[in-house]
C-alpha cells in the first residue's frame, strides 16, 4: 500500500471497464479505448493508438453513477496525458491523464 506522500491523486478511483472515444485536439482521427480506473481528475485508459506523454486529448464516456451522484452521465473530458506505458500483454498502450475539464453532454431523446 503506498504512503500518504507517494500517493498524487487528488480523489478516489473507481475501477470501471467504459468504453471512451479519445481525440487529440491537434489531429483530427479518433480512436477508441476503454478505462481501466477513473476519478473526477484522472483517468487510466487502454488504446491502440500510440499517444505521447504531455500531450492534450479529448475524451467522450459514459461515466459510472459512483462518480455522478447515482446517475450515469455522458461527458466531454479534456486533459494532459502524464504518463504512457506498453500495455504487459504485448498490444496497445497504457495511458495515464489528468482531467483538466468535465462537461456534461445534454442526453438525447430516444
């Protein structure tokens, strides 16, 4: 268990398996992933595509009703890529972000 000063996040993670379509504001192709573990400020996601470190991304998700008072909610996140890692089966990539903003997409009628 890490101690209180290896510890950065500034809130609590739920591991939740959601499936989110990233987009680098200064390319115009997406890919998809799918979260490993995310919080109000951070996220840990799973791609195929090979994202830099310090790089800006945009995300579109579902999250979980642990982290919206009880409701799942779509959002838009922006936020800075902190740290990539070669995902330990051999394919695709680990991604690491800070979540700098979080809106909340209107839900369409259906």
């Amino acid at each position: 268990m890490p101690d209180a000063k290896s510890e950065r996040r500034s809130g609590r993670r739920i591991q939740a398996r959601v499936p989110v379509t990233i987009r680098s504001p200064k390319e115009s192709a997406q890919t998809a992933g799918y979260t490993r573990d995310l919080s109000a400020s951070g996220i840990f996601l799973y791609t195929q595509a090979q994202i830099q470190q310090g790089s800006e991304l945009e995300m579109v998700l579902i999250l979980p009703a642990e982290l919206t008072h009880g409701e799942k909610r779509w959002v838009c996140c922006q936020a800075d890529v902190i740290r990539v890692e070669k995902s330990s089966a051999g394919a695709g990539f680990g991604v690491a972000a800070s979540i700098r903003n979080i809106e909340i997409l209107p839900e369409i009628p259906g």
